[in-house]
C-alpha cells in the first residue's frame, strides 16, 4: 500500500510565484494544489482538507489576513491548518499580525528561494529539514552573471540563489539599460528577458552580437521568456541566442545548470 501524499495548498494571485514554488514542492513529493484569491483559497481549504497552506497576504476578493481570520475562527489557532504567510515587506506589525491569527511561520517574497521554502515547510510539518548554505557551491567562483528582466519578483529570486551559488550578480529593469551594462561590464553570462520596456530582447541580442568587440559579441546570452511559439525559440536561436527557457517550465536549480552547461559549451 502506498502512503499517503501530503497536501498543500498556495494561496497566491502571482502565477510565476505559483508554478516555481509547486514545482519545487511536487519535486519534493508532495500533492499540490493552488488559488489564486482568498475567496477560492478557502473554498479549496473546505474541499481538500490540506496539510499545510501557503497564503499570501495581498490578494483580490478577500486578502491573507482575512483568510487566517476565518480559519481561527472556524478551528481555532490550536487546531488550524497548518499556514506559512508568504509576505511582501515584513514588516514587525504585519508578522506580529499574521502570528497572532495563528500562522505557523513567514517566508519575505524578495529573501526566500525555493529550497528555502521547502525547508520551512518541512520544518513545520515536522519533517526533517535542510537548507543549502554557501559552502555547498564552489568558493572559488567568480563568474559574472547579469539579469535583464523586469519582473521584479524574478529577478530578485534568480539574484538571491544566484548568489548563494557564489556567483556575481548584477541586474538591469529594461532594454536601454541591460545594453549598457553588458558593455559596460561585459559579464560572463547574461540572462535575458524577451519583452522589456524601451529595447525588447530580441534587438539586444541582435546588437550583442554586431558588437566590434568580440569580448561582448561572445558573451553567452540565455534568453528568459514567457513566450514558447515555435518560432519565437528559432529567432532566438537564429539572432545567437546560445539557450533558450520558457519561464513557466523551468526551476530556478535547472537555469543554474543551464548557466554552467553554456559557460562549459562557450569555453
């Protein structure tokens, strides 16, 4: 007989936050279930009786503390679901807030990364529950990474785990300035949104790859997209891109061996 799959639901109106974290977690073993408003998060919670909820605080139609509220009032706080509030600020009043309505714990959206919160969830199911420190990447390494994308959420996460992998990091928010720091910085690596404001980056690739200076025409490019037409991956490919990922299919583990297969591939 086989055992039984834990269930967790996550309350969440960002889709991109939604597909990384049930990625992870469904990786992990896990059955996973998602809302994307408190109204419908309580409605699945009725429905499925989960093991643990992920529960963001701002939403449409009813938000995370009014979901909280009507799970102490309905379970009271010693016998609620298990919940771990995914917060955008952090701030003391909001955690004391959120603690006093019966959250188990708290993840800071622009701190966390994906391993991060499944060593919470485990450490709150009572599993046993591990993080990756630094030592577990390579000390030695100095590659340069540059992020062009302006989703915010994203590009703080890839810049979090980035630089727990001991990778330097910069980042760009739109066309004009990605073009600029890559010449002006020429990174190792560059991790490149498609649609940007003011250059989209399709003409960043192209302009890359005119440049006169072979230490920027060279400089590998790994495009980000939520575009996945077939025709879309074949510019791409037909402009220089030397990779191409799909946002909403890949996991942030796998564009960091993406980034070291591309660097093993240019050298």
């Amino acid at each position: 007989m086989t055992s039984k799959k834990i269930k967790i639901i996550i309350i969440e109106d960002e889709e991109l936050l939604v597909d990384v974290l049930s990625k992870k977690l469904e990786q992990a073993g896990y059955e996973v279930f998602s809302a994307g408003d408190g109204q419908e998060g309580l409605e699945k919670i009725e429905k499925l009786s989960p093991d643990l909820i992920l529960l963001d605080i701002v939403m449409p139609k009813m938000d995370g503390y009014e979901v909280l509220s009507a799970l102490k009032e309905k379970y009271g706080v010693e016998k609620m679901i298990p919940v771990i509030i995914i917060s955008n600020s952090g701030q003391p009043v909001e955690l004391d807030k959120v603690k006093s309505l019966g959250a188990k714990d708290y993840l800071i959206k622009a701190q966390f990364t994906p391993e991060e919160v499944l060593s919470k969830v485990k450490k709150v199911l009572g599993q046993s529950a591990s993080v990756p420190t630094d030592e577990d990447g390579d000390s030695s390494n100095s590659i340069s990474i540059l992020i062009i994308e302006d989703d915010q959420f994203l590009r703080d996460l890839l810049s979090t785990k980035l630089r727990k992998e001991n990778f330097e990091v910069q980042s760009a928010i739109d066309g004009p300035g990605g073009i600029e720091k890559i010449i002006k910085e020429k990174p190792d690596v560059v991790l490149l949104d498609i649609i940007l404001p003011g250059i989209d980056g399709f003409e960043i690739l192209t302009r890359v790859r005119s440049n006169s200076d072979k230490a920027i025409s060279d400089i590998p490019i790994i495009l980000l997209s939520n575009l996945g037409q077939e025709a879309d991956v074949e510019k791409g490919k037909k402009l220089g891109a030397n990779d191409y990922l799909i946002k909403s299919n890949f996991t942030i583990d796998e564009i960091i061996d993406k980034i070291r297969s591309t660097l093993s591939e240019a050298a």
